[in-house]
C-alpha cells in the first residue's frame, strides 16, 4: 500500500488553544477519506498543516515522501481551502489555463471544464459569478495538475443539490481514476456517498477511524420507523424524532422494543428497521465523549 500522507503526532497550537492534539494518520493511494466532527474539533487546522499552509507547533507531516512545503511536493497535490478568492477580472478559461502552467502535465482545459460542468462559465470574469459558481471553480481548480492526492475543505458548503451532485461526479472520476482526497464536510450524506474511510474528530483528537459500515457500527442503535402511531411510554428509546408522516425511535436494541410495542398494544402501521445513519453515529460518538 502507498502512503500518499503520513502524519505523526502532530500538534497544533493557537495561543492557549491546542487545536491538534497529537494527530496520526496514514493517508494511502487511491483513498477517498472522510474527515468528520463537530465545528471547532481541529479539521481546517489539520488540512493546513497538512498542506504546508500552517507550521506544527510539534510532530510531522509527509507528503508524497516529501515536505508539503517543497515546490516537488506542492506539485503531485491539489488544494481547496475552506477560503477561497479568485482573481475577479479573471475569465475562467484563463484561471484554468494560469494554474495549469504551473504544472508538468496538466489536464486539458476543456476536458476539466466538462468533468465539472463549468464549460457555460469558461467566458465569464470570476467576479461576476455567484458565490456557488465560484466555489466549483475553486474545487475544479485543485484538480487541474493530476494530483496525486486532493484536499477539499467542505467542498459544496453553499451549493444547491444540482451543483452538489456535479461536485461528488468530478471528485468520483478522480478518485475512479485512482486518485486519493481527504475532504471535510458538512453534510454527512456527502461523506456517505464518496468517501471509502471516514476519520472523526473532536477537540484536537481523532476518536474513530473506519470504514461509513464501521462507523456506523461502532454504535448499536437502529432506527426503528412507524407510520401513526400512538406510543405508550416505553423504556430503551434514546430518541424520538418526527417528520411528516413519519416517526422514528431510536435503540440499542429493536428486538426489545418492537416486543414491547406489541405487548403494550400501541397502534402504528407500516414498520421498518434498518442501522442508524452516518449522522447518527456520528453524533452518539461525539455527543458520548462530550457527556463523559
Ligand atoms: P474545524 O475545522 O473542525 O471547525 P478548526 O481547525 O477551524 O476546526 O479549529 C480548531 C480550534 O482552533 C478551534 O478551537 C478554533 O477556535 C481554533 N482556531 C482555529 N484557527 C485559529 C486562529 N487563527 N487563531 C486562534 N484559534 C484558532
């Protein structure tokens, strides 16, 4: 297996506050990995160190066998901040064209502009796109050199579904391609749907590391949904939540409660169970460490 990133104790310290808090992880080829946790939990901070934005305050990073802050290195990876300002005179064309002069073997321009549905904007000046339209152009833009390995911070934070689901197609032919990214995000769904590895953080520390079936595994609960019903009380339900028609209860264990649905009489139609989602992992691992 090639490491495209190796990351070793890495601390990272702002005044008094320690944003990483002795961070190890292996990035490999080919891996599209899923950096979650709640606002604040160290996930910028680690993208800028690791990519030779911010210094460690101790501990080290390895990109591509190289420093991230060597020319050789910054040349096999693609970068999008989670701040990004393009040139506004600029046209796109010409900003695809002026990144890619900074490589060796660059994609060619129209073939980009395609993979990321852009072509209709190749004319227009930067500055006069929407903050949307703008933000594609600064995620395609990481992909222009044929990096080897891409970091996206919250790629499609402010995208509607439409441009959301174009993104996930350019960043899914990359990594079909063999290309590796670590990116952040928001949306769960989206780390569901790319990544092959998801990685949560909080408070400077990495506290789950495995495959989306994994991390969902590393909680028990399931989500049991019914259509109308009217509950008695019942025990082992972590939590209730409503939609339209619908209610889900969450449990560590659905045998148990669906016997005492039966039992106690309530009345509902239409139940199905199925494994908590992403987001419901995710925020039983976080929310268990911050009640502890
Ligand atoms: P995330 O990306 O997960 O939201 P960040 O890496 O942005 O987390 O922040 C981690 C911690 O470091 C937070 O407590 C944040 O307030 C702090 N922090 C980030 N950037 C700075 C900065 N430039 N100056 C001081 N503290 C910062």
């Amino acid at each position: 297996m090639t490491v495209l990133a190796r990351v070793r104790d890495l601390t990272r310290r702002y005044h008094d506050t320690t944003a990483l808090d002795g961070v190890s992880l292996d990035v490999p080829a080919g891996q599209v990995l899923g950096l979650l946790g709640p606002n604040g939990a160290g996930k910028s901070t680690l993208i800028n160190v690791m990519t030779g934005l911010l210094r460690p305050s101790a501990g080290s990073v390895e990109l591509c066998g190289g420093d991230p802050r060597s020319e050789s290195t910054r040349r096999v990876i693609g970068v999008t901040p989670q701040e990004t300002g393009l040139p506004e005179t600029w046209r796109i064309a010409e900003l695809v064209d002026f990144v890619a002069a900074h490589f060796p073997d660059p994609v060619d321009r129209a073939e980009l502009l395609d993979r990321f549905d852009l072509t209709p904007l190749a004319d227009r000046q930067a500055g006069g796109l929407s903050g949307g339209q703008q933000r594609r152009v600064a995620v395609a833009l990481a992909f222009v050199g044929r990096p080897r390995l891409v970091f996206l911070d919250e790629p499609t934070t402010g995208l509607d579904v439409d441009a959301r689901r174009t993104l996930w197609d350019g960043i899914r032919s990359f990594h079909a391609d063999g290309g590796a990214v670590l990116l952040t995000s928001h949306y769960i769904e989206e780390v569901e749907a790319l990544a092959d590895r998801v990685v949560v953080m909080d408070q400077g520390r990495i506290i789950a590391d495995g495959s989306v079936a994994e991390i969902r595994g590393q909680v028990r609960l399931k989500r049991v949904t019914l259509t109308d019903p009217i509950l008695p009380p019942l025990s082992g339900v972590a939590s209730i939540e409503r939609d339209t028609d619908r209610t889900h209860l969450l449990t560590n264990d659905a045998t148990a409660l669906v016997r005492e649905l039966v039992t106690s009489g309530a009345s509902f139609t239409d139940i199905e169970i199925e494994s908590a989602s992403l987001e419901d992992a995710f925020l039983a691992i976080t929310g268990d460490r911050r009640t502890t």
